[in-house]
C-alpha cells in the first residue's frame, strides 16, 4: 500500500487530531478544488415540516470521572455518566440536539447508522469544522427509520474514552409483543487506567520495528509472540487475528463484571434486547446464559428471527433480540474475540432468588452454536427493491501491523481517490478484505444490502473475505466509508464516497 509518514499518522489521532487529518480531505477533494480548514462556518438552520414532531436534546461533552468497581478514572463523557443518557424518538421526527463541548479539545458528534442529511453527520473536514472547546454546535436532522443506535465522535480517538451513547428510534407500527427492554451497550476500557487512547495509538504507530508496547499500561495486543495478536488465534475463530490493544477491563452500560448491572424483570416475561458494540478495538461474542435468543433485528433493520445460543457482535454493529426469562440469576456475558489477558463484560439478568453469578461465569452456551450477523436472512420489507447495478466500485482494505499502516485501496485515506456515484444509482460495491485482520467497515449516510438481501451499516469482514454490497444512492453529499475499528482508520483505513454530477 501506499506510505504513510509517521508524523501525518500522529496529527491524525492526537488532540485536534482528526480534525485536522480530515481537513487533507476539505483541501484536495475534487479537480484542484481548495477548502482552508474552517470553511463550513455555522451549520445552517433547517425546520421541521408542518405536524413533525421535535425532540430536543442537549448534550454536555466534558471531562468526568468513573468508579470501576472501586478503580476510579478519569475521562470524557457526555453528561456525569458513562454511557451518555438516553435518546430516544419515533422514526419521521426532527431531532434537534445541542452539543456543549466543555472538553480541552475539539470534537464532534456522528449519529451512527442513520440515514440523515450531510451538513449533521459530524465528520470534520468532511460534512462541518470541529467545534472548539467552550463552543455549542447545533445538529439537526429527521431520522428516518426505526432501529438501535448509537452516538460518538468522529475525532482522533475519542471513541476509546466515554463519548457514547445509545439512540433508539421506535416505529410507530412495530406490535411488540414484548414485556420489557434492555439496552445494552458495550465496550472495551482503558482510559484513565495509566494511559490515554492517544497515548495507545501513538505507541501503535511507533510499532515499525516490533519492539514497541505498553508494559503494565496496557496497548498493543501481542500476545505471546511480539507481533500480532497470535495468543488467542484458537478463540479468534472465525476471525483470525481481531483486535491490537490490550484493555483492563470490558464494560456492559459502563460498569464492568466486579460491579455489573442488575437488569430486572419476571420469570416468564419476553425481554428485548438492544445490543450495541461502542468498543473500539473489540469483537465480542454474546450469550445469556441458560437461554437462548432469537435475533430479530440488524443495525436497526428487521430480519427472519433467528434462533441462538450466542452470536458476535463487532464494533459498530448493533443486535436486537427476544428472550424469554426463567427463574433466577443469569449471566449476560460478551466475550473479547480473540483478546489475550482475558477478562470479559457481564451484566446480571434477574428475575428470582439464587446468588449473582461471578464475574468470571462462562455460560455453555458460548459453547454453543454462535451465529454470525452477515449470515442471517432479512425480512422482507427490509430488502431494497430489486435492481441490478447501474454503477461499480472497488473496496480493498489493505495494511499492516509492521509498520502500523492501514487504508483502502492501496493508500491511506487523504492519498487514496474517493469512490464515486451518482445521485439516484444503485451502486455495487465489491469490497475485499486482503489483510489477515478482520475489519467492521462502516458505510455513513447510507445502509447497503449483502447478496442476501440483508441490510447493515457495519459489517463484519473476515480476513481475506469478500463482499459485494449494494447501496442506493439517495442521500447527496460526501460521506465517508472507514474500518470501525478506530485505530485502524486512524492509521489510514477511511476513504471517501463522493457524489458527483
């Protein structure tokens, strides 16, 4: 692939930080167009059209401290809480949410997953300019489609602090047929725990020689062998090597298994769960134990339910499921794919009497069948209509650990051509995974279906597997296509997709 300097690399993830690695984009996109960085200025007030409905939000981004099971650390976070509060509305509202950023650092907020207008997807350099410390930045957009998910910066590394939160926007003609609902975000920590998320990156970056790492402060995940994470290649199955950093601790609603969350309902009851992967750098595998979970729902949209005992989940994916409850005290547990160090998210799932399970409680049914996202089958009414292609792109993702080196289509994003279409094309996408890592690839402004039919956002892409995606042009602007997991599109693996005349 095509080099990447050093120097670029720590621009890109430290501080202003991505800002200002994506302002390479505002600067050279087009035929020898020119954008300074600070171009966009003050978003542009938009309306909501007569009878829609308003939800109203403001967020406070700031730095806070948490209690890890009696670990305190410092980090940032929307409001006093890790995840952030709550958002919620009914798909066809206008959102309307104010950003105060009281952090030392520029940031952003991007709405993951939905299909909203360019100027409010939070990308810097891309779709607005990164709002400066003691600064507010008011995003407005409707959401159209009902479904799990989530909210984060598009800035450096910020992702790998405590800058998360679920958004869950309900349909108005979904039946139910549930009793109660658990939204459930995970994550992987390391922030405040001696080292920062910048500091990590800045060591996997210095990591061309091998002889790089983070001793008792955690960082790249070697295993036992000083290269890529080769110690746990036997749990990373199907996903051979799956992540770089070492974290002390897995997180399931920001609390890990030595203090976990108590989700509350009857023996009996049918129980949905919203399942999101905020984590940076992990897969995990999900399983409650002593059940078995029919999954309805992908990245928002329905699918033919499916039953299971256990299923991977990676960064950026969200799952929604039904489970009927028996009596008692069960383990929710997401498992780290293919993480050395050990160590695991839990929550308790209590309905009766009996003892919590332990931190450390590993239900059979991890043993069990996993499926895999990408192989369910969607409903019907979530599948685009048939059409064949009237447009082709290519999508490699290629890269390295040695030097720490990651793009698409052989060149680090700001050097590699942005993928192009036209406005009203259904574009097909031929994306190819060449490295020996896997990759969750994130498509902004846009779902796209797998040759199944199946719609996503995010998908999980095996090493060397390949996937022929389908989007429909609908949404004009210039958005972006990276690997979700964010040191992997720090080191490179982004690219544009422009819509063109």
């Amino acid at each position: 692939m095509g080099s990447i300097t050093r120097r670029g690399l720590l621009i890109g993830g430290l501080g202003t930080a991505g800002a200002a690695g994506l302002g390479t984009y505002a600067a050279t996109k087009g035929s020898g167009a020119s954008a300074p960085k600070g171009a966009f200025g003050a978003p542009t007030p938009v309306s909501p059209d007569p009878g829609q409905t308003v939800v109203t939000k403001s967020l406070t981004a700031k730095p806070i401290t948490l209690d890890l099971a009696g670990r305190t650390v410092s980090t940032w976070g929307y409001g006093d809480a890790v995840p952030g509060p709550l958002l919620r509305a009914t798909a066809g509202d206008f959102l309307r949410v104010t950003l105060d950023n009281q952090l030392p650092d520029e940031t952003t907020i991007h709405w993951h997953g939905i299909r909203l207008r360019n100027p409010a997807d939070g990308v810097p350099g891309m779709t607005q300019d990164p709002v400066k410390p003691e600064t507010s930045y008011v995003y407005e957009f409707t959401a159209p489609d009902p479904g799990t998910y989530f909210f984060h910066p598009h800035v450096g590394v910020q992702l790998d602090r405590g800058l998360y939160a679920p958004l869950i926007i309900d349909d108005p003609n979904e039946p139910g047929g549930y009793d109660a609902e658990w939204v459930l975000v995970l994550d992987d920590w390391i922030d405040g725990t001696g080292t920062t998320p910048e500091q990590v990156l800045e060591k996997l970056l210095a990591n061309d020689s091998g002889s790089g790492g983070m001793g008792g402060m955690g960082g790249m995940d070697h295993g036992e062998m000083g290269g890529m994470n080769h110690g746990a290649m036997d749990e990373a199955e199907p996903w051979g090597d799956a992540g770089d950093v070492t974290y002390p601790h897995f997180l399931i609603n920001g609390r890990p298994p030595a203090d976990p969350e108590t989700l509350r309902a009857k023996a009996g009851q049918k129980v949905r769960l919203r399942i999101i992967n905020a984590a940076s750098d992990t897969i995990f595998t999900v399983a409650l134990g002593g059940h078995r979970m029919t999954i309805t729902h992908s990245d928002g949209f329905p699918v033919e339910p499916t039953e299971t005992d256990a299923f991977y989940i990676g960064m950026g994916e969200r799952y929604d499921a039904i489970v009927t409850l028996g009596d008692g005290a069960f383990p929710l547990v997401a498992k780290p794919v293919g993480k050395a160090g050990g160590g695991q998210a839990m929550a308790v799932a209590r309905t009766g009497s009996g003892a919590a399970p332990g931190g450390d409680a590993s239900p059979r049914e991890l043993t069990g069948r996993v499926l895999i996202g990408s192989d369910l089958r969607p409903a019907q009414a979530a599948k685009l209509p048939s059409r064949r292609p009237d447009a082709t792109a290519r999508l490699t993702l290629t890269g390295s650990m040695q030097p720490y080196a990651w793009g698409m289509n052989g060149a680090p994003f700001g050097k590699n051509e942005p993928l192009t279409v036209r406005a009203g094309q259904r574009l097909r996408i031929n994306a190819t995974n060449m490295t020996m890592m896997t990759h969750p690839v994130h498509v902004h402004g846009h779902t796209f279906a797998l040759p199944s039919g199946l719609r996503k956002d995010t998908v999980l892409m095996a090493p060397m597997q390949s996937f022929a995606i389908d989007l429909d042009a609908d949404n004009e602007g210039d958005w972006m296509i990276h690997c979700h997991n964010i040191y992997h599109a720090e080191g490179g693996m982004m690219i544009a997709l422009e819509y063109i005349a």
